[in-house]
C-alpha cells in the first residue's frame, strides 16, 4: 500500500514525553515504531519497510559470501545453555521460563549453542567444512535499561551469522571475507561508521570488532586517531600515549608531606598546589579468578587526572574484578583517602601512562598516599621506592596520542560486531571432526551480528534536521514522494497519479500522497517521513508542464523542477545525485 491515504502512518507533532534521543523522537513521530511496553516496539508498515530494506542489503552480502540462511527457534531448552555454562553465568538478562512438563527453557538472546547444537549433529569429518550459516531471528534480552526507542529494546531482530571451520587458519579467512561484507553493509547503508577493535567479553574467545555508528544518542564511546583513519577503537579495550605531567625533581627519598583532610585529589592537588596528573590515586581491588584460587586483593596506581577501565582492568588482572570494601581496604592497605604503595604487602599495579614517564624521566617525582591518615609522600620514584607491575588499566583520553597523532573521543551506536570465537562453544557442545587422519578435533567457529534497528536509528540520528528525518536512499522507508496540490479531483491529482504509476513502472518505490487536504500539512509530513527525493504537483509548475523537487537531505530544490514529459529519465539522472 503506497498511498498515503490508505497507509497507516500515524504521523505527531510532539514527540512522545520521555523521549530524549532524537531518532526517538523522529521514529515516533513519522509514524514508524510504537511502543507496547518497556523495551519492546511494533514497527508500523512505513517503519517495517525501511526496516525490510537493511535486511534486504545484508541478506544480499551474506549471500555474496556463501552463507546459508537459516531458522532456529527462539525458545529453546535449557539444557542447550547448561552445557555451555552459560545457563548461569549470564545473570536476569537471560529470559528463564518452563513449559507445561515444568522444564527449564530460555528464550534466546543469541544462537551460538543452537547453531553448534546442529553442526555437532551434522559435521562429521574435515569434507564437511567450512561453511557459514545466517538467520534473521528476534533475539530476547531482559536489558536492564532499555532506552531510545528502538536503539536498545528487550526484543529485536538480529542477524546473527556462524563460521565453522577446521583450524584458525580457516577462522581467520572467513573473519576476512566477513569484515568485507560488514563494510559492503553500512556502506550500503549510507551510515557514518567505523570499525574498531572491541573486548572479546562474554562471548569468549579471541579477537573482535565492533561497527560503530558516531551519533550524540551513542552508549559507546570511540577513540579516533585522524578521524578513525589512523586509529579506531573502543575506549573499553583503546590504548594511548597521554602527554607527560609536570613533575618536580624527586629528592634522594620520599618525603612526608601533611595533607590534613585530603581524601580526593581534587583537595590534594589544591594543597600541594600541584596538577592532578602529577599525584598518584589509588585504587584498591578484589580479584577473582575462578575456582580453587584465592580471590587477591590490589592496589592499582594511576594518575590523578585519569580514570580506570574495568574491562582493561579485568583483563590486565585475569578474573573477575570489583572494588575492594572499606573493611577490606582498612585491613589489607591502609585509611581510605590516604592509600599508597609504599608500606604494604599488597601486590601494586602501575599504569603504564605512569611508567611511560617514569621510564622516560627517572628522576621525577610523584604523590602517593603515606597509607597513614592525614599524611601523603612526596617525591616518590616507582622502582626506586616502590616496585610493581606495568599494565594499561586506564580510559583514554582526547588529546593523547596514537604514533603521534592526537585523539579524540566520540558517542557512537554499535551497530554490529564480530568475534572470533575459537572453540568456546564447540568444545562443550561437542562440534568435532576428523581430520584426515581420523584424529577428532573442536571445530573452530566466528559469530557475526547486526542489528537492522538500531542501523536505522543511527540513519536518523546522523541524518535529520528540525523537520524530520533525512533518510539515506538506500534504507528510507519510499525513495520517493509525489505530493498532490490542490483540490481531491483537480488536475494536480490526476497528474500525480500519472507520475506515481510512471515511476513506479520504473521501478522506483513511490508514495504517493493523495490525501484530501492542505499544503502546509502534506509537506509537513514529508518533511518528517524523509523519502530521499520529493515530487510535488501544484498548480504554477503544471501550468509550465513541470512538477517541482526537492532533494529532502540539505532540503535542496531542483532548480525549475523536473518535467513532465520524460520524468523517468529526469529522475533517474537526478537520482544518482541523491544521497
Ligand atoms: P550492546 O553492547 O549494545 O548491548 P551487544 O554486545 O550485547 O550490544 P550483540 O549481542 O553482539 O550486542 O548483538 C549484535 C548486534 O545486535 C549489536 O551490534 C546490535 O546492533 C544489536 N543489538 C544488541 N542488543 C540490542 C538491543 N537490546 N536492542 C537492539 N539491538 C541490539
Ligand atoms: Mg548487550
């Protein structure tokens, strides 16, 4: 139905209350998505179209690759997830029901164990690989904050995509030929993206990569050196050089400095009159590695102006890693507020910001706790005073450096990721062959997602002005909308009709609105649905034989229209220019 009178377009003016994120607000308004619930979102005809766009172009490049296109359920025995593990590793996001014999089920919010659930059925020997399997399935997450309409939601369609390989050698190619899909997908797409290298994180294994999509409503935060072409990645896992602090000569050993009261660098730098980077904050942890092991309590040293990274710091450390208590603090190291390395047994772990500097300049010297209250020390040299281990712990910044080039840090959506998994999940789930020897080996598996919503709502978000969305050609919900002016009956309308039957014969998507009505609320709500290419009738350009245009991004007119004897080619010729 691509008549605007008959197509169920709820178009509003205000956007919905607890609306903040733009593409919110947009999405909402233009008459695409509704909410039914917390996190959870119907896609209404226009919304559901250019939804059924992305997936057009990702199924395409996924098939350009050679994968195959499948369907597993979404409810699914628990067992499948136990023997994983991850029926309880994964805490409440994971939705946990039973069915009527009182069985434990999930509803999936990934696919790695049914998936390898079939390829262990299935493979046999190392002839059965590689190949790569796909599905465009809704994923159920019980998010803890679900947010910004339809950029994070509890229930959502996701293409979720598997390798299967017999060695890493086999991973890594079709990790390859993946990364080169995803970039056909989001160029495609006409997004602004990047891809950066992320954190393996729950999903185990070994490398991975993050799509992702810079736009103000963005979660995740990314670090660019010359705009992402020198250096991208995500702060959680980003490294730098930060440039050195000003640091005073250290004298020959630390000296007791009073600092009354001053538990926050914030008060310490003020009293020593100092820079916050040239004092060393501490941060005491908890480390838990797993079964049979001691959790370890550490202190982490950084500097005053920086912050740590928990997934760097987990990773440095190797386990699980939470903040120590005050009770902990107290018994192990010494008064909160007042904590520092030298004086304690406790194993100390050092920025590497800090030791880039204490390499490079031996002799300056820092601020540290005395771990006595009321007291810090003064002049302290790492290694000399104090030793440690060297690991990088902490959040870049904007203004450190990659090989020289200054950073700088921007919001952006992910919209995709990819991870080499390895054999995380064929291992427990028993996805072997047998080579050609007839020895048995795990299968070594990728994973590869995609988020068709939220790579819309990142369009909107990078491409909207204050009367409504600037839709990408390639995802809007219509290439193109023909407006008729005019009286319901007039000539502007039976032209319009002409033009829509033209054009769509043509093979363009077209709206056309044949509303009765103004002008003013027509274009409003154009203006608002954003078909990259709007045509409208009226009756001064008709009396020319002309039908005006307007390309909606930069809302730039066709200078005297386009006309109307030949409109298909006129249009076709301006199409190319549309972004
Ligand atoms: P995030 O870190 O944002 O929670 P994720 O790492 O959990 O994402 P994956 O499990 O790897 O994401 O899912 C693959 C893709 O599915 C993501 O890149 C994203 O595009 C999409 N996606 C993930 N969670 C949601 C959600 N709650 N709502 C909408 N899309 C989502
Ligand atoms: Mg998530």
């Amino acid at each position: 139905m691509t008549r605007l009178s008959r197509l169920l377009l709820p178009t509003e003016r205000q956007p919905p209350a607890d609306a903040e994120a733009v593409s919110h607000q947009l999405m909402v308004r233009a008459g695409l998505v509704r909410q039914m619930g917390a996190g959870l979102w119907s896609w209404l005809p226009a919304g559901w179209r250019a939804h059924q766009r992305v997936v057009g172009i990702i199924r395409e490049e996924m098939e350009r690759i050679g994968a195959q296109e499948t369907l597993m359920p979404l409810l699914q025995p628990a067992e499948l997830w136990r023997r994983t593990g991850r029926y309880d590793a994964i805490g409440p996001e994971l939705f946990r029901l039973h069915d009527r014999r009182e069985a434990d089920m999930v509803l999936a919010m990934t696919h790695e164990e049914a998936m390898t659930h079939h390829v262990a059925q299935v493979v046999r020997s190392y002839r059965d690989l590689p190949f790569s399997l796909f599905q465009f399935q809704v994923k159920e997450r019980d998010e803890a904050r679900p947010r910004a309409g339809v950029l994070r939601t509890r229930e959502f369609v996701m293409k979720d995509a598997y390798t299967f390989d017999r060695d890493e050698a086999g991973l890594q190619a079709h990790y390859e030929t993946y990364r080169e899909a995803y970039r056909r997908v989001y160029d495609r797409s006409g997004l602004r993206w990047y891809e950066v290298e992320s954190d393996t994180g729950m999903m185990g294994g070994k490398r991975a990569h993050e799509y992702m999509a810079p736009c103000a409503a963005g979660e995740d935060e990314v670090v660019l050196a010359d705009g992402g072409a020198a250096y991208a990645a995500n702060v959680e896992v980003a490294t730098a050089d930060a440039p050195f602090a000003a640091l005073p000569e250290a004298p020959g050993a630390p000296d007791p400095v009073s600092t009354p009261g001053t538990t926050t660098i914030a008060a310490l730098a003020a009293h020593l009159d100092r820079e916050p980077s040239a004092l060393l904050k501490a941060f005491p942890v908890v480390v838990e590695r797993g079964e049979g092991t001691q959790p370890e309590t550490v202190l982490v040293l950084l500097r005053g102006d920086h912050e740590v990274v928990e997934v760097k710091l987990a990773k440095a450390l190797g386990g699980t890693v939470r903040q120590a208590t005050e009770d902990e603090i107290r018994d192990r190291i010494g008064p909160p507020g007042f904590l520092g390395p030298i004086g304690t047994d406790v194993p100390v772990v050092l920025d590497a910001a800090v030791d880039a500097q204490v390499r490079a300049q031996p002799s300056g010297g820092w601020v540290v706790g005395a771990n006595e209250t009321d007291r810090h020390l003064d002049g302290v040299v790492p290694g000399r005073d104090f030793s440690y281990e060297v690991a990088d712990v902490r959040k870049v910044v904007a203004g450190d450096t990659v090989d020289g080039v200054p950073v700088t840090i921007e919001p952006a959506i992910e919209v995709g990721n990819i991870f080499q998994l390895m054999t995380r999940y064929s291992e427990p789930m028993g996805a072997t062959f047998l080579d050609e020897e007839g020895k048995e080996h795990p299968i070594v598996m990728g994973c590869y997602g995609i988020g068709p919503a939220r790579i819309l709502a990142a369009a909107v978000e990078q491409y909207h002005d204050d009367r409504g969305i600037a839709w990408p050609k390639a995802i809007a919900p219509f290439e193109i909308e023909v407006v008729a002016l005019g009286k319901p009956g007039g000539e502007e309308g039976a032209v319009a009709e002409r033009l829509y039957d033209e054009l769509r014969a043509a093979g363009f998507d077209v709206l056309l609105d044949d509303r009765p009505g103004g002008a003013g609320q027509k274009l409003t709500d154009a203006e608002l649905l954003g078909a990259p290419l709007r045509i409208t009738v009226g009756k001064r350009s008709l009396a020319e034989g002309r039908a005006e245009a307007q390309i909606r991004r930069g809302q730039q007119d066709v200078e005297g229209g386009l006309p109307l004897d030949g409109i298909v080619d006129a249009v076709r010729e301006l199409w190319e220019r549309v972004p």
